[in-house]
C-alpha cells in the first residue's frame, strides 16, 4: 500500500453560530452573541482545502452532522423557554473542527495492522459530546474497508476524550512506525482540563499500540488556564518535527526527555516566551496550524491570517524562515470565521494515514467535488444567523434543506 497523510477537514455547517458554549475557549466567549456567517465561514474553509490540493497533498472532508439535532431536543425536554444555551446547543455546528472528531493510529503503529479510529467523546461539554454517534456512522462509512481501517466506539463517558487534538505522532516518515503522544490535562485550574489521562490510555489499548512507542505528558496547566483548552493550541508535530510554545507542557524539559526515549530523531523547534508570550500565541493560533509536509520533503505551515497581523508572532516566522530550521513556508490562510468561534487551520482537520484507495472516494476532494460543494454552499448556506434566529422554524427549514442538498450533490444521501 502506498500510506499518505490525509487531512479530512471539516465542512462548515449552515447553523454556524456564535453560542459562547465552549468553557475555557476564550475566541468563542469573547465573541458570544454576535452575528455569524455561515456562508463565508464554509466558503473560507473549501478555499483552505482547495490550497492544501494545489500544494499536491491528498484531501478528504467530513459533513456537517444533521441539526437542530432534533433528538437532543427531546431527551432534554427543551422548548422555546428553556436555557437558551442548551437549545444553541442543539444548533451547534461544532463537528466542523474534525481535529476532535477521532484518534487516528495508521497501520504501522498497530498490532493488528490496520488504521485505528476511536470517536471522541467530547463529555465535558454538551454541544460536543451529542456529537460522537453520528461522527463515528460518518467514519464507518468512509473508512468502511475492514481489511484496513478499524473504527471503535468513543470511550466510556466517565472520561473525558478529545480526540486528535490532544495528540500527536512522531515518526521518520508517514509510511514508517511511529511514536503515539497523548497530551492530557489535570484537574482543577480555571477552566476544565478536556482530556482524561485514561482517556488517552484507553484509546492506546484499543488501537493495539506498543507502551513502549506510547508518550504519555500533561500538558501545563498555566496553558488551559490562558486558553490553551486543547493541546493543539500550543504544540503541533509532523513526522520527526515538534513545534511548540516553551509553555506547552506541565514539565517542559521532561517532555521532551520523554519523546527522545521513544523517538531519538525528534528535532523540536520551540517558540520562547520572550519571543511570543503564551498569550499571543494563543490569541493568533499560531500552534493551532497545519504543519505539513510538501512532495518535494519540506515542511509548511499554514496558520491563520491573524499570525501575519501579529508583530512579535510575524517576526518570529520570519525568522525561522530566514534560518536552516526544518519549517521552510509559512503560509496564511483566511479562516476568520472559525477563528472568531475558537478554531484555527489545525481545529479544521483531522490527520488520517492511510492508501487513499482504502477510503471511500466519495469523502475524498477534487476540483468537481470542491465546486459541487461550493456551489450548494454559495445558494443555500444563510448568510448571516443572528442569536435570536437560533431555534425559528424558518431557520431550521433552511438549515436542514441545505444539508440535505450537499449530501445530494456529494453523492452521499444515506448520511441524511
């Protein structure tokens, strides 16, 4: 099998909205209660997906998940008086950040020899934790060939699991044996730790991982208490390359220590605090990229347009460029919708390895896929969804009937 690294990335939802629901993500809170723009954010994301095309990597997408998620709305008895967040729960397009869809082991890393999905449970907050059944029919289906993928139930509720976006694999290739990070927080600062520490060993057991190529490291809690509520908001890796903030982890040093063990070529290109505090880096998502590697072996970094209109942030890509570090691109990309909702380029994708003929075609991109899509989204997406829109029957009809359209031109009804 000739093994790539797929990103699947999120398709944004017509019901896109600003509900403030995400504890400890300080983007979403800060802007609660303002208008959103579903049409641009979803548009901004097919343009994302259409330049990782142009660089020559492989592209797939996941679909916005059905809402109102009419089911919610009856096991929690809601009705037009009820809280008002539990019902924009109900509404919530939050699928659309496929890095908390699933853990993702490719086949070199497990037992059995076969790519290993594990749903995230997303317990600690409602709006996600609705979302683990329909996310795992959707991966069932894509990866559906059982010769090569397995794809498992989330883990028990009792434990929080966030998916991909407290994890990380390190290896020389995509293709070759890699070391598995898992990135948990502890509890007890200002806002909730998302992910569980038996969580990640759980999913570890159930992807049939070797300890020995496992890490295990808590993230630092000064991060989760600046707004750092995933991993992946200040560190990111890519085959033998870790990026990260110098705050990253609970035990800076250690954590490094404790990769080299598993990985001895792990080369880390680390962003200090005097160069950009912890607080810029999570206000720009500079960490929340997508650090790729391009065909010609050299490494990118997509990161949001908001990277660029930071100074200290700026100068230090452009200083790693200027150098003979591993990053040799830095380029930015307009997702401000999802940014302004807490989500950068790294939030909208989730990282498969696998033989692109293994996987349902039907989830992965080309251009007459991409302007299918972008047709649909272009005519039936809402243009903009004002809080007191959030649970009209007007909007409903047109959430649900824009859905079912882009299921119709994607050739992929049954997920109605």
């Amino acid at each position: 099998m000739s093994l790539v690294e797929i990103n699947f990335d999120g398709i944004v939802g017509p019901s896109h909205n600003y509900a403030g629901l995400s504890l400890g993500n300080i983007a979403s809170a800060s802007h609660k209660g303002e208008p959103s723009y579903p049409r641009a954010a979803a548009l901004q994301g097919m343009a994302k997906m259409r330049s990782n095309l142009e660089l020559g990597l492989a592209q797939g997408f996941l679909l916005p998940l059905p809402r109102p998620n009419f089911a919610l709305i009856r096991e929690l008895a809601l009705d037009a008086a009820s809280e008002p967040a539990l019902i924009a729960a109900a509404w919530s397009a939050s699928s659309m950040w496929t890095a908390n869809a699933a853990t993702v082991s490719p086949a070199p890393d497990t037992a059995d020899g076969r790519c290993h999905l594990t749903p995230a449970n997303l317990v600690t907050m409602i709006h996600r934790g609705q979302e683990w059944r329909d996310t795992r029919r959707q991966l069932a289906l894509a990866f559906a060939d059982e010769r090569h993928f397995a794809v498992h139930d989330a883990v028990p509720a009792s434990f929080g699991d966030e998916g991909a976006a407290n994890h990380m694999r390190l290896c020389e290739s995509h293709s070759a044996t890699g070391v598995e990070v898992f990135v948990y927080g502890q509890q007890g600062g200002r806002f909730p730790a998302r992910q569980h520490e038996q969580a990640s060993r759980a999913v570890a057991r159930k992807h049939g991982l070797d300890p020995a190529r496992c890490v295990f490291i808590e993230q630092n809690p000064e991060a989760i208490a600046a707004g750092a509520f995933h991993n992946d908001v200040v560190a990111v890796a890519n085959e033998h390359v870790l990026f990260t903030h110098a705050r990253a982890f609970a035990d800076q040093h250690g954590a490094y220590e404790a990769m080299r063990s598993a990985f001895p070529a792990l080369e880390v290109v680390e962003v200090p605090e005097e160069a950009v505090s912890l607080e810029e880096a999570i206000r720009t998502y500079l960490f929340n990229a997508q650090l790729l590697t391009l065909a010609d072996g050299e490494m990118a970094l997509v990161v949001p347009n908001e990277c660029q209109e930071s100074a200290s942030v700026w100068a230090w890509c452009e200083r790693i460029l200027a150098g003979s570090g591993p990053i040799r691109q830095v380029l930015p990309v307009d997702v401000r919708q999802s940014m302004a909702n807490g989500g950068g380029p790294a939030c909208l994708r989730l990282r498969v390895v696998a033989d692109p003929a293994t996987v349902d075609p039907r989830f992965l991109l080309d251009e007459g896929r991409i302007e299918r899509a972008e047709s649909v989204i272009a005519e039936m997406w809402p243009e903009q969804i004002d809080p007191v829109d959030i649970g009209s029957e007007a909007l409903a009809k047109t959430v649900i009937e824009a859905r079912e359209a882009l299921l119709g031109v994607l050739a992929l009804d049954e997920l109605a």
